[in-house]
C-alpha cells in the first residue's frame, strides 16, 4: 500500500478507541486536528528510513510514524493558541482552539501526546529494546530540554541562539522522525544522526521566508507572524536571497547525508520534493506589512 | 528512607537533565510547579502497594511513582489556566500561569507529561512486560477515553454523567497510582481494581466539600468555584450532610477493598490519614457566596 495510505489508516486506527467513547466534542476536536490536510511528511520520513534500513520491525515503524505526526498535530494545535501565535486558521480551515473553544484544545493537544506514548509503548513486549529506542527518541524529539517545548520555550527568553531554537522547536522531531525509522528498521541510527536537524533547519527557513512573502490563502494560515510576534527570522538574520541560499545549503546537505542504503533514491526523492513544496511561488521581497511591522 | 523523601529525591532528580539545559524560566516553571508543596498522596499510595505487593521492581515502582506525580502535576497546571478554572493561587502560591504566563505554564505542563512517560520508558529493557503495562496504566489515568483528559473535556459538554465524570478526572491517576504500583510490586493489578476509583471519588467529593464551605486562605486556592464554573458538584446533588456520608462510606469501601497482605496496616494508615486531612474543618454549610451563585 502506499505510504500515505498506510498513514492515514494508521492514524484512524490510533484514533479510534480514544473517540468512540470519550466526549463527543473531544473527540471532534481530535478528528478536526489529525485530519486536516497534512502532508505527513514527518511520518513518510520516518517509514522510508525504516524501509531504507531493512523494515527489521514493521509494526514499530508505523507506530512510531504516527506517533510522530500525532506529536506533530498536538504541536500545531499549541502554536496556534491565542497566547503563542494566535491564529484562527490552519491549513485554510478554523485552528482547533477557534473551532472548539481553548479548553478543548488543550485537551486534545494533551490526549494526542499522550496517545503517541501509549500507542508506541504497546509493542513494548514484542521488541523491548527497540521500543524502548523509539520511545526515547520521541521523547528527545518534543520534550525539555532538546524537543519542541524546549524550543517554544526559548521564546519567552530574553535572549536567543537562533540555531538552538530552531534545531529543538523543528529539528528534534524531524530528527525524531529519522532516528525512529532507523532503529524501527533494524539500522544503525548514529548513521543517521544530525540529517533531522538539517530538516528542521531547512523547514524554519523555508517557513520564515513564507511567512515574510506568502499570501495567506496560499499558505492556509495568516503571514507576518515572525514580525508581529517579534520572532527570530532566517528573513531577518540573512535576508531574503540569503534564505533561500541557505535553503538549499541544507538540503544539500540533508542528501549528502543519507547513508548509502537501497532506499537510498526514495529518500533524495522524498525530500527533494518536500523542499519543493516549502519554497515560497512569489519573488522573494519583503511585503509592506512585515517592513512596517518591523 | 521515608517514602515521602524518596519521592522528593527521585522528582528532583527526574527534574534534573530536563532543567540542567533548558531555557532558564522553563526550568524555573517546572521546579515551581512540581515543588509546590504537595502532599505526594499518589506516589506514596504507589509505593506503598507496590511493597504491599512483594516490591519485585523497585526501581519501576518510584520510576511509576515519580511519573504519576509529575502528570498530576501537568493536571493541576491546566487546572488553573485561565481559560479553565482561572486560578491565580494555587497551594497558596502564584499558580504557574500567574507566575511565568500562559505560555510556559502550557509548555511546562506538556514537558511533565513527556518527561512521565519518558521516566518509566527507560526502564523497559530491564522489565519489559511490567514497564510496558506501568506505561498503559499512566496513559490510560491521564488521556482519553479514560482518564484525565477526558474527564475535563466533559466539563465542555452539555450534559455530563457525575460518576463517569469524576472516575476519568480525579479518579482515573488515583486508580493508575494503585494498578501501577501493583503491576510495579509484581502482585496481580485485578486484585486492586476499583479502589483508585472509590479514592477518587472520594477525593472529589472531598474538595467538592472544601470548595462549597472551605476559606481560600485554609485551601491555599480560591473557593466557590464549582458555583462559579457551574461545574456538577456533590454537595450541589447529595447536600452537605450527604455529601460528608457519601465521602465517610467510600473511604470505608477502598478499606474493604484493599487486599489481604503484608502491607495491609501501612496502606489502610495512608488512606484514612489522607482522608482525614481532606474533610473541611469548618462547619458543614453553604457560605453566602456561593448560595448567592446558584
């Protein structure tokens, strides 16, 4: 079956005993948060590094890539709170707190974290030590200090390394997403240590420079975040012809650093594509509103 | 050593490599938050069936302890956040949004419930079987359908079931506390089923109790909230007097329900201490703020 599908039906299985007995109105909010038009890049990721490293655990491989995405999910549901980037739309639909009220979206942003941990753990007795790997690196990728509440966290400081920010706000789950795919596939993840940041890296740059040049019915979220919020900004630190350089720097980068495997070209493909997929369509120039805001 | 000062060490040292690196008012929230001053009640009782039950892993039994009380923790975070109960003080502290902001006290909340279940994850290897089944009783007391999580999404729905309500949000950690600290012991977990429930229950009834007689300044957080919040509330559907013989009647039923074992003794003294030191000191009777309020 094709990744995305596999995904997907991953996904609606995970989610199906959580909803068909908890509160009506949570498990709406779960439904509109997981299903919301992803690319499921980060769980793609995650099962074509497992394939490329032999498939040694398939059924830890497609847990831990919807766990990942089901971490990813909760994230984007935080991040669009009134107190962090208060943002009505997500992917061109109403965010979860603007649908279902804040409460609800806390909650559900909880029940999905805690989720992604039960759904992993259940594979616990059939591969302890690789379960427990995966389990880690989850953890790792959206804890304190290395993960995303790290990172998110760095915005409440006064002042901030922009490479530490970005490697634990995106990096870690991308890396995440990486090193549970090899160890789920039986490889040897130091080997695969370090493409996740490159990711994560690429992914803030190219996000800054869509937030800096995008149109909001383009992008399905609102723009000029970074300024508004006063965020640190690849658009800012280099410019926005420097972004795009950098840009494909790392994603140079993240090629040259996939291991020699069989699934050697799916990858570059994968990825290859994705970049594709974040460079802004509009010439890179800052709009009026991000000028003035700034 | 003393449990009590067992639990403090080993919170302190689950605490540690999350703090060591992480952005500094983060680690400032989460000492604030789990250093509160709390009275432990749940680890202890894991500890104390866990001994009951012959201690086989002692090192997943405070792993598990730990673990429960760094997610009643997360709960009591969101709690007080404003768009739930919007409670400044909590222990007669700053609640963690009062003193750090909404951010970081979500942020917080979401590292606690990951660094829980990361706590016991490490120690999968070691126990395979056992940690496996501590990590589903933790997901299955604080996510949904059955636990915390779930119990407070019920709040966002217009009609509510009072029991089925306070078995997932209070009852639920207690009866994870219990079944984890069995499986942890080594003893059989369905031979302790149903008594974290009946504490719950109890517990609930208890603070619903405090909430409709207590003093902010006795509780060390605000009063009336129940009435304010127009939560369901047992004082609101038994009366005072039914709600303190209703309280009297469960404590009595987890007594009944504690097996017959070595520990016996020590954990009916934990229970009926606790129960003790939650009955409102005062008179049994609706202040005027709250009769006003309903």
């Amino acid at each position: 079956m094709d990744a995305y599908l596999r995904i997907e039906d991953a996904l609606e299985a995970s989610l199906q005993p959580v909803c068909e007995s908890c509160p009506p109105r949570l498990a709406q909010a779960l439904r509109h948060a997981v299903f919301a038009g992803g690319s499921r890049f980060r769980p793609r990721l995650c099962l074509a590094v497992a394939e490329a490293c032999g498939d040694a655990h398939p059924q830890l491989a497609i847990a831990a890539a919807t766990a990942i995405e089901l971490l990813h999910c909760a994230s984007l549901i935080y991040d669009d709170l009134p107190c962090f980037d208060d943002a009505a739309i997500r992917r061109g639909k109403p965010a979860v707190h603007a649908a279902f009220g804040e409460e609800l979206a806390i909650l559900a942003g909880n029940a999905l974290i805690v989720r992604a941990f039960e759904l992993v753990s259940e594979l616990v007795t059939s591969a302890p030590l690789h379960t427990g790997l995966v389990l880690a690196s989850l953890a790792r990728g959206v804890g304190a200090p290395h993960g995303i509440t790290a990172g998110q966290a760095w915005e409440s400081e006064p002042r901030i390394d922009l490479r530490a920010y970005h490697r634990a706000k995106t990096g870690a789950l991308f890396e995440a997403a990486v090193v549970a795919g090899a160890i789920a596939g039986g490889g040897d993840a130091r080997g695969w240590r370090g493409l996740g940041d490159h990711l994560g890296e690429a992914y803030q740059v190219a996000d800054d420079l869509r937030d800096a040049t995008g149109q909001s019915d383009m992008l399905g979220k609102p723009v000029g975040q970074d300024a508004v919020h006063r965020r640190p900004s690849a658009v800012d630190q280099l410019g926005p012809g420097g972004a795009v350089n950098r840009m494909q720097d790392l994603i140079n980068a993240v090629i040259r650093l996939i291991p020699r495997c069989p699934g050697r070209e799916t990858l570059v493909f994968l990825v290859s594509n994705w970049a594709q997929s974040l460079m802004p369509a509009m010439p890179v120039s800052r709009p009026a509103m991000v000028a003035s805001a700034s």
